[in-house]
C-alpha cells in the first residue's frame, strides 16, 4: 500500500478516536450510588464547584473606614492635621475608623461621592444645593458662626435719596416685605459685588424678581466694601446689598476708618430673613440613620468643647462656635429665591 495512503488511514483513524472521546463525555450519565434503604440504584449528580462571592468590609472598619471630605481652596498650615485629629477622636469616641480626603474644587469632591468613595463632606450652601439636587447627600450639622446657623442679605440706600427704612435695629428684622419695602428702588441701579456671590449678588436679584421689581444693570464693584464706598460717594448706584444678620460690613475696619459716619449716611433700607446656611456637614447615602445620630451627637457634644471647637474651626478655616442640628428644609427659602434667577450652580462653588 502506498505510503500517502497510510497516512490517510491513520489520520482517519485518529479523527474517530476524538470523536468518540467528545461523544463519551458528551454523553457521560450521573454515577450510580446504591441506596441500603429502598435497594435501589440512585443517579448522584456531579458536585458543583462553589463560586467566589467577595465579601466587603463593613462601614467603619479599618479596611473601610468612614470618610470626611473636604475643599481646601485655601490651604492653611495645619488644617489637614487639624481635620485627622477631629477624624481620631470620632474613632475614638464611636469604636469605628475615620479618615479624611480633601479636594482641590468641588467636581472632584462630587465625583467621589458618586463612586460612594467619601461618605460626610462639609460643604457651602450652592455645593450642598448641588448635591442634594443629585440625591448624593443630605444635610446633618451646621456651624453656628458668629451666634447664628445661617445670614441674609440686607439692602443699604443713601440718606440723600430718601427712600423709607422698613429696619428695626433693635430686633435686627424688617417691618414690611420684600415687595413693600423693594417696591420703591423700582428702575433704579443697584451696585453689586459679582456674579459668584450669593448675598451681593443672586439673591438680591432674586428678591427683586420675585416681585417684579425692575432694575437698571448692576455695577459690579467686585467687594462689599467697594459697594459701600460707591454707595457713599454717590453718582454711581442708588441702592446695594450686603450680607447681614452674621454681620454687618459697614462697620468693617477698611470702611469705618476711612468713613466714620457710614451708619448714618448709608442706612438700611431692609433686610432679609436669614435664608442662606452657613458651612455644613452633610452624609451620602452610604451612613444609614443609626451611625448618622452617633456621629451627629458626638460632634455636637465635642464641638462644646474648648479642643473640639478649637480642631474644628481650625480644620475649616472658619470660626466655629458649635455645631447644630441642620434639616434640608433649612435651604427651602434659598432654593425659591433662586428660581427666580438664572444662577448656574456649579459657577458658585469652590
């Protein structure tokens, strides 16, 4: 026989002893096991091979501790050190593990609460209406600064324009609304700060568009002082806004020094309720309510402490008297101001 033939044949061979190996597994039936009780056969089938289901650690533990996110657009020697002993003494105080992570701006920060990668963030009040707008956190504490939670705006006029003053400073409050007392700076100029500030700029507008109020284009004067001394010489506004309530920066160093009769000469015309929260701490979805009220209580207790308030403020940049309870209906007011302007958000943030 040719050797090309031989070939063939063994090749051929070859492919039918493959395929009955493939038939046979193919076919494989389950053993047979004999059972003593009914003395019958039965077909045991073959034990599935277990499967690898990762485990996470739980919240709180070492390999995942609980994270607190901060902005530091203004580094401050001692402030991250400041924001990991805070993070020590909640570890010490709850037996869970604490960390911190800070950001450079506020993207970065939002980002990492949607890959539930921080879960308590301190945060303005645009970068808590940001974030809450997104369903990634919800507020917890506020700091109470300067005796209050949370400022308005107040709207200075000069004494020359006789415009009626609805301001009681004895309560520090209004004795009219907005649309009363607003009503008489219709068509007039306002000088504001710029178009990144809440208090000397959107809400303003906000309380004027609400009413309907018209008004000439703002001057931006790109300070509060700047606004004031515009104000004072008269000719370039009529009218301006400033934030109040927390404080009132006609009596800021820079302004009283140069004019000693500011108060008189540029009086307040009204002031807003207090519609704007100060810093806050807010949580992601991740801390369920029970370690919500833990961490809640714990910092409030140490934030009455002289160390507690002390790390605090030092952490923030930002003086702390204490922290407070905060609802997010606290920014229910501020969040209808704002409808009637057209502020983007994310330009406000830091």
């Amino acid at each position: 026989m040719p050797k090309s033939n031989q070939r063939v044949i063994w090749v051929l061979l070859l492919a039918l002893v493959l395929m009955s190996s493939c038939s046979f597994l193919a076919r494989q039936e389950p053993t047979l096991e004999f059972d003593p009780i009914t003395e019958t056969a039965v077909p045991q089938q073959p034990t599935a091979m277990p499967t690898y289901t990762p485990t996470f650690a739980p919240l709180g533990s070492a390999e995942n501790p609980v994270v607190i996110g901060t902005i530091f657009d203004q580094f401050v020697d001692g402030q991250n050190e400041a924001l990991e002993t805070v993070a020590m003494h909640l570890s010490e105080g709850l037996g869970i593990t604490f960390a911190t992570r800070s950001f450079g701006n506020y993207v970065d920060l939002e980002l990492a609460l949607q890959r539930a990668e921080i879960h308590l963030v301190w945060l303005t009040a645009p970068e808590y209406l940001l974030a809450s707008q997104k369903n990634l956190v919800s507020a917890l504490l506020v700091t109470n600064h300067l005796g209050v939670t949370a400022y308005g705006i107040q709207i200075l006029g000069h004494e020359d324009s006789n415009f009626v003053s609805y301001y009681d400073p004895a309560t520090n409050t209004s004795q009219a609304s907005d649309a009363q007392a607003l009503g008489q700076l219709a068509g007039l100029r306002p000088c504001l700060t710029e178009e990144d500030s809440l208090a000397g700029y959107w809400v303003p507008l906000g309380y004027l568009s609400k009413n309907n109020i018209a008004y000439n284009r703002p001057v931006l004067t790109f300070s509060f002082s700047a606004s004031i001394r515009s104000l004072y010489i008269k000719g370039v506004c009529a009218y301006t806004s400033t934030y109040a309530i927390s404080a009132d920066p006609r009596t800021s160093s820079e302004v009283v020094i140069d004019l000693p009769d500011v108060i008189e000469k540029i009086p307040v015309i009204w002031i807003s309720p207090p519609v704007i929260p100060n810093l806050s701490l807010s949580v992601s979805r991740q801390i369920d309510l029970n370690l919500q009220n833990r961490i809640s209580e714990f910092l409030r207790n140490f934030s009455r402490e002289d160390l507690g308030k002390s790390l605090i403020s030092q952490a923030l940049n930002y003086e702390v008297a204490q922290l407070e309870p905060l609802h997010n209906s606290a920014y229910q007011q501020l969040r209808e101001i704002l409808l009637f302007t057209d502020v983007r958000l994310s330009e406000l943030t830091r």
